[in-house]
C-alpha cells in the first residue's frame, strides 16, 4: 500500500546500481518495500530473484553458508565456502536480496564486496537499519509513510488493519470527527507502518479517542523517562508498550518467553519451551491464540511444514528485554536447545522408517532452531552438543548441509569428551562430510578410527557404519575389489548386526556399486533389488533411491538400455523428494546415457546440460570418480555420434538453461 515514489526510484536503482541498501529504522518497512520492488516483472533475472532472510541467523560464521543454501548451492566442495559462492555466481545473471542485515554489517560488507568483485550480472538488495559501508553501496532511506491529511497513505494502513481487527470499526472512518482524530493517531505514530499495524489491531478494545488519549500518556511518560529519544522510536515504544499493556498476564510472560525463538516455530515447541510456572504446557497454546489475535506473534500456514508462528525482530526484541527482566533468559534458552536436541534424536531414530521424507521436511522447516540450540550447547553442554550434530548426520550428509555439518561436527568433538558412542556416531558423522567434499585421506582416517572405537564399544552396527564409510572412500578414487571387500557380502556377515539398520544398507549400497565397477553387473543387480525391498519394507526412500540407480547402471552395463531409463527415472522421483542435488546431477548424467543408447541424442544432450547445471550446485562434478566420469563421458560421445556436434552444443545449452532451484 502506497510507496508508490519509492518503489520507482527503487525499481531504477536496481536497473541501474549493483549494490542498493535500504536503511531505517525498525518497522518502518523496509522488507515489505523491497519485496514490493523485486516483484515488479521488470526485476526478473535471467538466473532468478534470490531471497535470504538473515534475520534468524546469529552465528556470522554461517552467513555464507546461509546464502548458498538460498539459492541452491549444496557445497560438496573442500573450498571454502566463499570461494565456492562466488565460481557458482561468476557467471550468473541474478538479483540478491539480503533482508535484516544489520546484526551481521561487517561479515555482509566482506561477502557482498567478494561476490559483486566475482559476478559481473550480480545485483545486490540489502535491508538494514545501517548501511554496509562498501564504496560502491547506494543508500535509500525509507521514511515513514505519509501522515498529514485526511487520504494519506498512513491512515490507509491504519484503517485496513482496523477493519481486519474490528471489521465494526467502519463506522469510526464514516465520521468526519472520529477520522481526524484517526489521522492525529497516525501522526503522531509518526507514520511507522509496523506502529500503525499494532494500533489499529487496538481498536478491537479501544475507541480511536481512547487511543489519542492513550498516546500522548505514553508520550509524555516516555519523554520523562528519555527525552533524547527520537520521535520514531517513543512511537515504536509506544505502540509495542500498548500491546504488552493490553495483554494478560500469562500472554506477557509467553511474549517473553517466545523471545528465544528465532525465526519461525510451531506450537509443539512452544509448549515444551515456554510452559512452566503459572503458564502450565496445556494453556500456551490458547494464550499462544491469543498473542497472534493482538498482531504480536504472526500466524504462518506453510505448505508441507503445517502452521508455524514468529515474531517480528522488533516485537522480539522486546519480549527478550523483558525475559531478561524476569531472570528467565538461561532457563529459557536452555529449554530450546534442549528440546532440539531431543528432535534431532527422534528424527534421527525416525529418518530410515516410513516418516523419512516428513522427517526432512520438519527438520527442514527447524533449521534456523537447529542452529540456535547447537550454538547454545556448544557453549554451556559440549556432551549435548556432540549428541546432537551428530544424530543430525543424515541432513548434513543426505540434504546439502555438508559445510555447515562438518563445521559443527569439528567444534563439538574438539569441545566434547572423546569417548563413547557419543562421540564414535559424531566422527563417523564427520567422516561422511569429508567423503562427500572429496577430502578422502581424513574420510579413510576417520574410519580406521571409527572402526577401533566400535570394536571396543562391541557395537557391530557401527562397526558397519565405519566400515562404510571406508570403503565409499577407496571406492570413489577407484579401488572397487578394496570396496568390496571392507562393503561386500563376506564383511557384513562377518561384522553381523541389523540387517535392516542404517550400517548395513549402506554397507550393501557401497559393494552393490563396486560391484557395477567390477563389471558384475548380474549380481551388482541382486545386490540392489535385495537392498531396494528392504528400503521398500521399512518405507525409506533415500537408500531406496539408490538401489534404483545400481539397478539403471546394471541395466546399462547389461545393454538395457529402456530398463535402465525406467530404474533412473525412479531414482529421479526419490530423489526430488527430499532435495537431493547430489542424486539429482547423478540420476541426470545416467538417464542421458540411457537415453543416447535408445538413440535419441538431442534429449540426451539436454539432460547432460541439465545435469551439468545440478553438478555446478554441488560443486563438484561427478565427484571426482572416474567410475561416474565415464558414465557422463558414454552418454556424451553417444549422442554426439548420433546428432552431430553442433547439434549437440546447442542442445547442451539449452539444457544447462534449465533452473535448479
């Protein structure tokens, strides 16, 4: 609503300017305006509009880490992080936008000064109450809305709120006095959206004059106690001190209590983190109902993650002053971290059953708490710590997070006891995000070491674990009979265990594939059918996925080649599901060579550029296996035989065009 001004001097900044950073002061809407302009078709990018929220984020050392994930980067890389956003974006036409920045000016400054120097196409949009401080940054302040006369844009905003609130407050806008004094209200709100949001949800209880009234006691209750404060932040205290004054008892110490939340949350960790004392676990989430009726908690219905609720930065920061006032800010702060421990244990009991992909989703969803309760732990409980990033081995190593994980992994065991199964399940943890980022000789140390510490524990679970992981890393720099023999039949037998736990299956996936490698691909395929039941039977689908891509690659290596095409499309399927880019790009570069052998090559150049665009996100092509090479290489030279080369350029490109996203 309004804006109008604003939003074209903004749509031109953004055509004209790289680095454009909007300033002022809380609640004056600064998001709201730079959502608005990046909207506007005219704003689009060849390679997309990207959104960062870094509002929730309060470890600077993830800010990178944070943007790479926003726009699909999964980072399978050993290169630092900022080295691999800026080769991903060196060659990208797009608009980033980094929404609440000022708790993190100095690590954004640095980042935006790296990418901007590496993408030529890179269009930066920055919100923060201050600005970057980069030589080429453009600075637009944004103002409160309008508040003089009758039709400003601020008693537009007053009034649509009310109506929302109080659909029975028309009236008080039909009455030409009552008006005025609604216009006065927003003048001396002095026009802050966030502030007029707040007080027309207060017509629900008071009358318009009630609330003149109500100003100017707080005003001048505020001037006593301050009377350097700028007129905009008395009318941000006013109006955030009337919705504190106006709920009850309980509602104000849940306020307090939510404050430790960042970012968004959902009802269930509301009650185990905020009840206690008078606010008992079965009442928070009616008083819950009541803080988002008075516009202090938002309500948020998302596809896939249920109703979550949040707090605006502003709101929060006063619940936390007051939680700070009650005493309460250990307690409270220890309670969440606590209860995502306690999730992060469940999910990782739950994630090779049948709540596999609704598992992803919510830990997805908790990403933000994740980190909060990990940074919290590894400060006050390093034990709780270590327990927790690694019973979260199955985001970083199977979901993307491979950086973030390993940088946890790292600070926990280096903080934490070195014994027990504790601390074997993280380093084993740890030892799949070196796997994955290439880092090999620390994967096949970690497993030695993870293969001692289980034969002590006498935990024949994970003794396959480790022994896993020790094969994946000869495997991948091509020592198959190696593979085979720490991975294949004989060694799980030998070690024993579950032959439905995660150890095992893994175990089978790693000899399935070298036996592929070994060109024996009859029982590579016994190996994955046996595999793919056993996933069918618990209801998993990320090692199922896997089992289809062994059953397409013996397909291939038997000359099946529509077999094939049918076992990786299945893959495909699995694998979209829970966000896979690394089984993605694999799955890609398969159906290709499949596709070229049935001989249509024009489609198989096409998922090749495909595929190539999901490889760039993971940073690491074909993971440097020779096996993966040569099945890209194969379905390449195929379909250039049969299409010729310049056909085949052309259809690469168009495939690479394709979004990751």
């Amino acid at each position: 609503m309004g804006r109008e001004p604003e939003l074209r001097l903004l749509g031109g900044l953004l055509r004209e300017r790289r680095l454009t950073t909007l300033t002022g002061t809380g609640g004056v809407g600064k998001s709201r305006l730079a959502l608005r302009a990046v909207a506007d078709p005219g704003q689009a990018r060849a390679d997309g509009v990207w959104w960062v929220e870094l509002s929730p984020l309060r470890d600077p050392g993830l800010l990178t880490a944070t943007v790479a994930h926003a726009v699909g980067l999964a980072g399978h890389s050993p290169r630092p992080p900022d080295e691999e956003l800026c080769a991903w974006m060196a060659d990208k036409e797009l608009l980033l936008v980094l929404d609440t920045c000022e708790h993190l000016v100095p690590e954004c400054r640095h980042l935006v000064g790296e990418l901007l120097q590496s993408a030529p196409g890179l269009t930066v949009l920055v919100t923060s109450r201050e600005p970057l401080g980069c030589a080429t940054e453009e600075i637009m302040e944004v103002r409160p809305l309008p508040c003089e006369g009758s039709d400003s844009d601020a008693l537009a905003l007053f009034r649509d709120r009310a109506l929302a609130a109080a659909p029975a407050s028309s009236a008080v806008f039909a009455d030409p006095r009552s008006n005025a004094v609604a216009a006065e209200v927003c003048r001396r709100l002095d026009g802050i959206p966030l502030a007029l949001e707040l007080a027309g949800a207060r017509l629900r209880s008071w009358t318009v004059e009630q609330m003149a009234e109500r100003i100017g006691e707080r005003f001048e209750m505020l001037a006593d106690l301050g009377g350097a404060l700028p007129a905009r932040h008395r009318a941000m205290r006013t109006t955030i001190g009337w919705s504190h004054e106006l709920c009850e008892p309980l509602e104000r110490l849940l306020w307090a209590r939510l404050s430790v939340f960042t970012g968004d949350f959902d009802a269930a960790a509301a009650r185990a983190v905020c009840a206690g004392g008078p606010l008992p676990a079965a009442r928070v989430e009616r008083v819950l109902c009541g803080l988002v009726a008075k516009s202090v908690v938002l309500r948020i219905r998302e596809r896939g993650s249920g109703t979550r609720y949040r707090m605006l930065d502003t709101i929060r920061e006063y619940g936390h002053d007051w939680l700070d006032e009650l005493g309460e800010v250990q307690i409270v702060t220890d309670r969440h971290a606590h209860w995502y421990a306690a999730l992060s244990q469940a999910a990782d009991r739950g994630w090779m059953g049948p709540g596999q992909i609704d598992w992803f989703r919510r830990i997805t969803a908790e990403h933000a708490q994740l980190r909060t309760a990990l940074e919290h732990l590894l400060g006050s409980d390093p034990t709780a710590a270590m327990e927790m990033a690694g019973a979260l081995w199955f985001y970083w190593f199977s979901c993307g997070h491979v950086h973030e994980g390993r940088a946890f992994l790292e600070r926990a065991l280096r903080a934490a006891p070195r014994t027990g199964a504790a601390h074997n399940q993280a380093l084993w943890a740890l030892g799949l995000t070196a796997l994955l980022q290439g880092d090999l000789d620390t994967a096949r140390r970690i497993a030695e070491e993870c293969t001692r510490d289980a034969v002590r524990l006498a935990d024949p679970e994970r003794e396959l674990r480790a022994a896993h992981l020790k094969a994946t890393s000869v495997l991948m720099p091509g020592d198959p009979l190696r593979a085979l023999s720490l991975a294949g039949p004989r060694a799980r037998a030998g070690h024993g265990g579950r032959t439905s736990g995660a150890g095992w299956l893994l175990c089978k996936l790693a000899g399935a594939y070298a036996l592929c490698d070994l060109g024996r691909f009859e029982e590579a395929a016994e190996e994955a059918r046996s595999l793919r039941e056993t996933c069918a039977e618990l209801g998993e689908r990320w090692l199922r996925a896997y089992a289809d891509y062994i059953l397409a690659v013996a397909s291939l290596g038997l000359g099946d080649h529509g077999e094939a095409a049918r076992h990786v499309r299945a893959m495909l399927s699995g694998k979209r599901l829970l966000g896979d880019r690394f089984g993605i790009a694999l799955g890609l570069d398969l159906l290709a060579a499949a596709v070229a052998g049935l001989g249509d090559g024009e489609l198989a150049a096409r998922l090749l550029g495909t595929a190539h665009a999901w490889w760039r996100t993971v940073g690491r092509p074909q993971m440097g296996s020779p096996s993966l090479r040569a099945v890209r290489d194969r379905g390449e030279q195929q379909a250039r035989a049969s299409i010729g080369d310049a056909a085949y350029e052309t259809a690469f490109r168009g495939g690479a065009a394709a979004t990751t996203g």
